[in-house]
C-alpha cells in the first residue's frame, strides 16, 4: 500500500504559506476598522465645521454670500438652512432631506439609505449638513485599499521567497544525505559537521553515537571469528588425527580405544561450537522486550536435575543449599544459560570426589544466585579475565571452550544482574554470586 511521507519542506511552505495570508487578512481588516474610525471622526469634524461656519444672523438675502467650502464627491455633503419653517438655502438642488429635529449628531434614514446628520439651532435658524453612511463606507474603502496596494503587491513576493528560504534551510540536511548515501556498507566513520546548524548537530551526534556503536559491534564480531576460527583449528585437526588413527588401528582393542577418543573429541568439538553459537546469539539479542516472571529457585532444582548425570560420572556431590522462593524477571532461556553454564563450568572444575552446593537467596535488596564448589577457585588477579572469550586460567588442565564464564556474563548485562566471585567460606572452592535487581512489582 502506497502512503504519503510527510515532507519537511512541504509542512514549512504549508505553514508559512498559511501564517502570511491569515496575517495580510488580519491586517487588511484591521487596517479597513481603524480607517474607518478614523474617517468617522474626521467626517463628523467637517460636518460640524461647515454648520459652524454659518453666520447665525444670516437672512434669505444673504444666502448667495455663503462661502463654504462644500467637497463635490464620493465625500459629497448636504447643507440645508431654515428660517423659521422656510427652507432659505439647499446645496443640492436635486435632494431634499426634511428637517430632522434632534440637535447635533444622529443616524437618520431616508429616501432608502442612511444618513449621519449634524443640526445646529441659532437664532431662529437651523443649520442641518447630512453625509451618506454609504458615501462613507466608499471612503473607507478606498483609503484601505490605498493603504493595502503595497502589501498585496509584496504578499506575492514573499511567497516566492518562501520555498528559496525553506531549500537554503534545508541544505545542510541534503547534504549529510548525500554524505550518508555515498557511503560504503563499511564506512563508519563519523558524520563531518562543517557548519551545521544547531537544529542538525543533535541528528548527527546520535549518528556518530549508532556509527560508533556499529564499529564497536563489527570489531567485536571480527575479534569473535577469529577467536572462533583460532580455537576450532587445534580440535579440528585433532579429530583429523584420531580419525587416521581409527583407520590405521591394528586391532579390535587399539580400534575400540580410538574410537572412544575420537568420540570424546567430536564431544568437546560439538561442545565449543554449541557455546560459539550461544555466545553470537547472545551478542546480537537485544534485552528482552517481553519478559517472564521465573521462580529462580524453580529453574536452579531443574537445571540441577538436567546436570546430575554430569554430576554423579564425576562422582560430585551436586546439590541445593539454602532456597528461598525467589522470582526473577527476564528471558526463561537466557536465565537457564546462565544457570546451567555457572553448574556445568563448577562441576567441570572440581575434581572428582568434590562438592557443589547452588543456593537461592532472596531479599528486599533482590535475588541472589550462588554457586559453590570445592575446586580450585580462581585467582584473584584473573578474576575479571575469567568473564574474556576463550580465556582459560593457567595451571588449570580441565578442557573446556572458556566460553561458560563470557556467556553468564552477556546474560546478567541484559538482565541488569551484578556477578561476584570469592572464595567459598565452607567449600574453598570459587563462590559465585549473582545478584538480581530488585523489580518492582
């Protein structure tokens, strides 16, 4: 289905666009309102001026001697005197309006318009000058058009210069798309600023921020393949070799011992590519979005069930210590990764006739999962490598992929867990403490 992509460009032109007209409206109106007022006062000054302008004594001979000066146009007036009853002068000989008896200004209506008339008594004579209300909306018109003809003539202009301000404002932003689209899949070096401006630089520190993150990401994928390809070289060749020596045994004996080391090798091989396979999986999981509530004691009894058989060739005691019920939140089968590696790498490293105790302590302050055993235990100097790929401690002869201790250490980041090793105060073996975050409820 085909939608339309909003356009940055397209919402400014709109928006600008629509704030120029809905503000030339405004002004336009508001101009046309104040002329208007403007013209009320002035009008109604010129109409009192010319009714005080009459001489009060004036007498029907003396009406050829007025001298007022009477404007003949859109602002056209009307001045009539009496004398008494008699209507002694007119200034338009083709419109008559009849005496209008309020004193001062008023709004009368007559012959189908409406009129603003000014009356004046003095005497015995009465001054009466009129203007058409519509004569002065013609007036009002015309002086807010005057006034209006420079801004409709620039309207236009600015809203031509609008889209050119609008593309100089964006290209900054064209230009680190054009930057990014010329890139190769292995470019990811960061963003060039130049002269950005302030509303780009966050965009491109949060590119250099995910550049720098899938640099880090690839180096660790690169380091990992040829960690990976390091360690499965010697076993390879050693299944090579027990496999030629399968073929060249010389007896059933001889033979059947061949075999049994071949199959311990494809054991161990089979063993470190599972955990090669764990370990990638596990760099490339996000955190888990829809986490389970687990019984971490729960899980610890059944991985301790899974590995028993492990257990007893070994001839170790396995088993569980103190247990509270104790709930956790997270991935169910990253928790049981990391469960059964910190068991299974106890149980690998205690030699045979030893113990290991796992316990579930829960708190206030959070659950705790401890493993214990009666093994060697770890230096203390190699207590933050043991959590490196591959690493293995000197002196230790046990075979392992030295991948079970990197692999609980990627499970409890995800799950905001905090691992501590010691020695074991009732074992004095290594002592293992994982430690859950408090969740709320």
């Amino acid at each position: 289905m085909n939608t339309r992509r909003s356009s940055i460009k397209r919402t400014l032109l709109l928006w600008l666009v629509s704030a120029l007209f809905a503000l030339s409206a405004l002004f336009i109106a508001t101009t046309y309102v104040v002329e208007r007022i403007m013209l009320e006062h002035d009008q109604n000054g010129r109409l009192e001026q010319i009714a005080r302008a009459i001489p009060p004594n004036l007498k029907q001979a003396d009406v050829r001697a007025i001298n007022v000066k009477l404007h003949h146009g859109p602002d056209d007036f009307l001045l009539q005197i009496w004398d008494g009853g008699a209507e002694i002068y007119r200034s338009h000989d083709d419109l008559r309006l009849p005496r209008f008896s309020v004193p001062g200004f008023s709004i009368e209506s007559w012959g189908g318009q409406r009129w603003k008339v000014y009356v004046r008594r003095a005497q015995g004579h009465t001054i009466q000058v009129a203007q058409s209300l519509q004569a002065r909306a013609a007036i009002a018109r015309g002086r807010a058009l005057h006034t209006m003809v420079p801004l409709l003539l620039f309207i236009p202009v600015i809203g031509l210069c609008i889209p050119l301000c609008i593309d100089r404002a964006l290209r900054s932003l064209n230009q680190l798309s054009g930057e990014l689209h010329g890139r190769s899949a292995e470019t990811l070096a960061p963003v060039s600023r130049g002269d950005q401006p302030a509303e780009i630089v966050p965009l491109t520190e949060a590119l250099d921020t995910l550049f720098h993150r899938l640099r880090e990401a690839s180096d660790r994928q690169r380091k990992f393949i040829a960690d990976a390809s390091h360690e499965l070289r010697t076993p390879l060749a050693t299944l090579q070799v027990q496999t030629q020596v399968v073929e060249q045994s010389l007896g059933p004996a001889q033979q059947r011992a061949a075999l049994e080391a071949l199959k311990a090798g494809i054991k161990r091989t089979s063993h470190l590519a599972e955990q090669l396979l764990l370990t990638s999986q596990l760099e490339s999981a996000a955190p888990p979005a829809a986490a389970e509530v687990l019984r971490l004691d729960h899980l610890a009894r059944d991985v301790i069930m899974d590995l028993l058989p492990f257990s007893v060739s070994k001839d170790i005691d396995l088993g569980m210590g103190r247990t509270d019920p104790a709930t956790v939140t997270g991935s169910g089968y990253q928790l049981r990764l990391l469960v059964r590696n910190l068991i299974d790498n106890a149980i690998r490293y205690t030699p045979r006739g030893g113990r290991v105790d796992v316990a579930v302590e829960g708190g206030l302050g959070g659950v705790s999962l401890v493993v214990a055993d009666s093994g060697p235990g770890i230096p203390p100097q190699d207590h933050d490598r043991v959590f490196d790929r591959f690493y293995r401690c000197l002196g230790h002869d046990t075979p392992g992929s030295g991948l079970g201790l990197a692999i609980v250490k990627q499970v409890a980041v995800q799950h905001e867990a905090q691992i501590r090793l010691d020695r074991s105060a009732h074992l004095a073996g290594l002592e293992v403490t994982v430690r859950f975050p408090q969740r709320p409820a």
